[in-house]
C-alpha cells in the first residue's frame, strides 16, 4: 500500500526470481496490478454484511432462510431463541419442515390438494406454493425440547435477478 496524488493505492505484487545455473538469484520479473477497488468494494460488502446482521438480530420476529430445498442456510437470533436451537445446529443440517410437526405438514398438504385440486408430494412443494401467495399464517413450531409454540408465520420465495428460486425466507 502506498499514497500517489493524496490517493492511497494497493497493489498485488509477484516476484518471480531469475536464477543461474548454480541457483543464485540474478534478479527478477515483478508484476503487479491494482486491486484498491477490489478491497474497498469487499470493505463496504463487510460493512453491509455487518449492519444486515445488525438489524436481523435486533429484531423479535423469528427469520429463517433456506436453499430452494428447503434446507436451512441462515437464521437470526430470534429464531434460535424461539426455537432453542443455536443456529450452528441447524445451518445445513436441518430443514423448514423440521421445525414443524409431520402431522401439521400432512394436514397442509391435505388442505392445499383440497384448495388446488394437485397433489403436494413433497415439503418442498408445499413451500413453494406457500411462497407463491405469501400471506400471514397461523403455525406450530416444534421447539428444541420437543413442545410447539404457536406462531404467526409468513413463507416468501427468494429469486434472483433472472427470477429463479433461490430459496424460502419465513418470517414468524
């Protein structure tokens, strides 16, 4: 790192030494190129990183976020303390239906294949067709020690700029 016109730059070098037959060094091709951009633009996704999760664990709704196979990828600290799971335990290990009683899943598969006419075969399916009319919800969360707590639980789709699932968000 060094400073030209009262900028401050960072340049990634490599040295490649030149060698004699006996393996002294003679000197040297150095290259190097400017990557002050590239860490500024990592500083400010940090510092984004930072206050996202600043906010997601200052709130009180539970936020969980899966893969689009509804493994769990992320969670706040409202969810672990709702669920009493820490998020290490559950962060690709578990999935969203987990939290739920296999009995409140069967029962809304049941009531979905009654509503639409189409069969639900798997929880995946019932959570994309939850994400594609999110609205609030009356839900059990299975906790930790084996109770259910009631809450209020919203299902969102997450998609990329193309549009394509990236993932469930739920928020309770």
């Amino acid at each position: 790192t060094f400073t030209s016109k009262d900028k401050k730059k960072t340049i990634a070098l490599k040295f490649f030494p030149l060698r004699n037959k006996e393996g002294a060094i003679l000197g040297g091709i150095g290259c190097g190129i400017d990557v002050t951009e590239e860490l500024e633009t990592q500083l400010q996704i940090a510092a984004m990183a930072e206050l996202q999760r600043a906010v997601l664990d200052s709130t009180e709704y539970a936020i969980i976020w899966s893969n689009p196979q509804c493994e769990v990828i992320g969670m706040n600290r409202a969810a672990e303390e709702i669920l009493g799971f820490p998020a290490e335990e559950c962060i690709n290990k578990k999935s969203l239906a987990d939290f739920h009683l296999p009995t409140e899943i069967f029962l809304r598969n049941v009531e979905l294949e009654a509503q639409t006419g189409e069969k639900i075969d798997s929880d995946i399916e019932l959570f994309q067709y939850l994400s594609q009319n999110p609205k609030e919800s009356e839900w059990q969360y299975l906790k930790a020690d084996d109770t259910v707590v009631d809450v209020g639980m919203s299902i969102s789709a997450l998609t990329n700029s193309h549009g394509e699932l990236t993932g469930f968000l739920t928020v309770a």
